[in-house]
C-alpha cells in the first residue's frame, strides 16, 4: 500500500481505530502484549503502589470540586514515541477524531495533553503518532479487547 492510499485509509476510518494491518504494525500486538504483562507482572509483585514504581507514570486525575468532571493528564513517554513528530490521544471522548485532541511536546521529548472528561465513566483511547502508528498507554486503568485484534487502553474517571 504505498503512503499516499494510507492516508486516506485514516482519512476514512478516523471514526474507528484501524486494524494492525492497516497501520502497518505487524508483529507490535504481540510487542505490546507483552509490554502489558511485563508492566503487570511488575504491579503484581510489587508492594508498591502503581503511582510510585520507577519508569510506570500514572496518569494524572484531578477532580473538579463539583466532582461532575476530572482532569485527567496523558502523557506518552519518549521511549514510546520514537522519533514520531506529532501524536494525539484519541478515543471514546472524541469519537476517535485523530484531529481533535494534538498532545504537545514537552522539552523532555515526552507528549503530554491535559483533557477535562465527565466523571463517573470509563473511556477507551490510544495513541495515534504521526497519523499511522498506534500505541497504547501501559499506565491504563485497565485494557479491553477491540474488534482490530489488539487492545484499546481505559481511563476511569
């Protein structure tokens, strides 16, 4: 598939995460599998909580004071990120517009975006970086199975 036809593939499937296979990511779902166990493993054996283990950043949630809506901050490790140019969180709270929510570049080559979500809910999302390469965040709240064969991550507010 040569670059221009998968930019309209994104173009057109904006609406729904595209499968592995449309993203060119062969072999990275198994890759992020294991990451994902890996970082639970660590969490199962750790007498720690998930917020301070070194290299796992939690997400940061502040609630309002009216507790209606929560701040939640997603930031994507330069490890992750490669020498991707622009990522974006998308998910659940934008209807998987990979236009509506930019992350910003932080001077420690991390992204990073802060986003106001009603509380009392769960979103799924992923990351999507220079508009053809998916990554999950292995600081979720949890992970659910999606219909491309990989997981989606969850935020619960």
């Amino acid at each position: 598939m040569a670059k221009k036809e998968s930019k309209e593939v994104f173009k057109v499937k904006l609406s729904e995460p595209p499968s592995p296979n449309e993203t060119k990511e062969k072999g990275t779902v198994k890759d992020q599998s294991k990451k994902r166990q890996l970082v639970q493993e660590t969490l199962r054996q750790s007498k720690t909580s998930k917020k301070s283990l070194k290299g796992i950043e939690r997400m940061k949630k502040e609630y309002m004071e009216s507790h209606a809506f929560c701040r939640v901050t997603f930031r994507l490790r330069k490890e992750a990120v490669g020498a991707a140019k622009k990522v974006a969180v998308i998910g659940d709270f934008n209807d998987w517009n990979g236009d509506a929510t930019p992350m910003k570049k932080l001077m420690n080559g991390d992204f990073e975006i802060t986003l106001e979500l009603p509380a009392e809910s769960e979103y799924r999302f992923r990351y999507l970086l220079d508009g053809c390469r998916w990554e999950n965040d292995w600081s979720a709240d949890r992970y659910v199975p999606n219909p491309y064969g990989c997981d989606d991550s969850v935020v619960i507010v």
